[in-house]
C-alpha cells in the first residue's frame, strides 16, 4: 500500500503554529465574552435593560487598532472582524436588533440591508421597512435597538430615499422622546467591505456620546428669508463650522423653512454655542432642534 509522504518537517511545524495561534484567538474570544456579560450583568443590576449600541465607543477601539496595524493584514477585514465580535456581544446582552430601510429595486447608492449586515453582523436580526418613518417607529416602539435610513438629500434632488417630509424633518418637529443619530455608515470608507456606494445614518433611542472626532445634525427651522451662507456665518462666528446642510420647505404641520446643518464636532443639547447662534439670527429663526451626533469616519488614504 503507497503512503502519503510525511510532511516537511518545516512546513508541519508552521501549520502547528498556526493552530496554536487558532486556538489562542478563540480562547481570547471567549474570554471577551464572559468579561462583556460581566458588564451586562453589572448594568442590569443598575437597572439597565436590552442591549446598547455604543458607537463612541467602537470608533475608539476602532481608531486605536487602526493606529497599531501594519503588514500586509487588510485593514477593512479587521474592522468587519471587529464588528462581528461587537455585534455578537450585542446580541448576548439581548434583544438586539436592526431596523433598516429598503427599496424594492436597491441600487448601488440604496443597498441598506447589506450594509447593515456588513456592519452589525451575521446573526444580527434584521427587520425590513419600506419607509422612513417604518424605520422610526421599530425604534421608537422598541422592536428594534438602531435604524438605519438614507443620509438626508434635499427634497427635489432625486436622492435615492428622499422622501415628500423627511425621516430628520420628523425628529425635528418631534415633541415625545425620539431617536438621535448616533452613527454613520459605512465606518471606513471604501472597499468591498463597504457595500458599494451606500451611505446611511444610524438612529437610536440613546443619546450619542462625544467620540473626540464627531460630526453633529443641528435642525434649524427659519423664515424663507434665511439662507445657507447666512446660517453658515452665524454658526461661525460662534465657532462651529458648518460642513453641509440640506433644506426643506413646510406645509401643514411643519410650516415655513428647515435646514439641515452638519457641523464639525460634537454639539450637545445643551451647548450654550447654539442660544448665542440663536441671537445671530434673532426673530428670523424659530426652533433649533439638535438630532445627534457621529463618530467622523477615517479618511479614505487610511483606510488601508
């Protein structure tokens, strides 16, 4: 009977590194999840319940590998490795779910779905909802942890998600509790990873948290006399630089002039910079609603 030759000794023992290392990485992983459901233990015995998306957080765990990685190891696959431990970790803590927007044709500027399971992982539960306010109401009714909705478009540009009154239009004008923006997809920008062209924001029931590097929704509603430039000088003389902004006309129920105003930072509620842009612009403006904040994604050269 013809044997197999025995393998090169070198080779065997590259292969038994490997395992050794296979077997280090799952250990790791598991020690990371007892020590994650030692933190859900703890929170719930502060009386927190169902599981949080922390996006602050992720983006500094993110940053911080990202700074450490080098060799030929990509970068992207590192981040979606990441995510899957982070949504497994979600998960445990229970009920964890996303909401997400979805077209019956998807294009590549609309696939939303693969994107969010790109960025929430395998086994997260994924509810599909035709409309924006679908979306906002599995939030908002607790279906589901997080949405995620088209990045707002002006109403007559054609966007892909763009609707008659607009999902932000809706936190806005909101006088119950409502999500706040508190991440932006894709996280790193470029590559297969990132599900072709697709750009969305992510609502949650949380309040965002300062990352060190954000971009903040401020909703302004203004006589039609207020422009864009005008609005960009006012937030710049308080020392918040407008990085882009869209703009809805109102009918019934929303009456007059909406800006939406991306800014560079994170903007609180309670930012007194907002009362003194307020004055900036006086009777001209009426409410100024903040809709959350984001971590600022890397730029694409590091991207890896």
């Amino acid at each position: 009977m013809n044997r197999p030759p025995p393998e090169e000794s070198p080779l065997a023992a590259l292969r038994d590194e490997i395992d050794k290392i296979d077997d280090t990485i799952h250990d790791l992983l598991k020690r990371r999840m007892a020590l994650a459901n030692r933190i859900s233990e703890t929170k719930r015995a502060r009386g927190a319940t169902g599981a949080l998306l922390r996006p602050a957080r992720e983006a500094a765990i993110l940053r911080r590998l990202q700074e450490r990685h080098e060799g030929p190891f990509p970068f992207p696959v590192i981040v979606r490795i990441w995510s899957e431990i982070m949504s497994a970790t979600l998960f445990a803590e229970g009920g964890f779910a996303v909401s997400v927007f979805t077209v019956e044709e998807p294009s590549e500027e609309s696939r939303f779905p693969d994107l969010a399971r790109v960025y929430f992982g395998a086994e997260t539960p994924l509810i599909t909802a035709r409309t924006e306010s679908g979306v906002l109401r599995g939030v908002r009714d607790g279906k589901a942890s997080i949405g995620v909705l088209p990045v707002p478009a002006d109403a007559m540009s054609g966007d892909v998600g763009v609707s008659a009154e607009p999902w932000w239009l809706t936190l806005a004008v909101s006088d119950e509790e409502r999500p706040m923006i508190v991440s932006r997809l894709p996280w790193l920008a470029g590559g297969r990873h990132a599900a072709g062209k697709t750009n969305a924001l992510v609502v949650a029931m949380t309040p965002p948290a300062p990352s060190g590097d954000d971009v903040s929704y401020l909703a302004v509603e203004s006589s039609d006399t207020i422009s864009r430039d005008r609005i960009r000088s006012a937030l710049a003389v308080v020392g918040v630089a407008v990085t882009g902004s869209v703009a809805w006309h109102g009918d019934s129920g929303a009456p007059g002039r909406w800006q939406l105003i991306e800014v560079d930072g994170f903007v609180a509620e309670t930012d007194q910079r907002l009362q003194r842009f307020a004055e900036q612009l006086g009777d001209d403006v009426g409410r100024i609603e903040v809709l959350g904040s984001y971590p600022r994604p890397p730029a694409p050269e590091r991207a890896g």
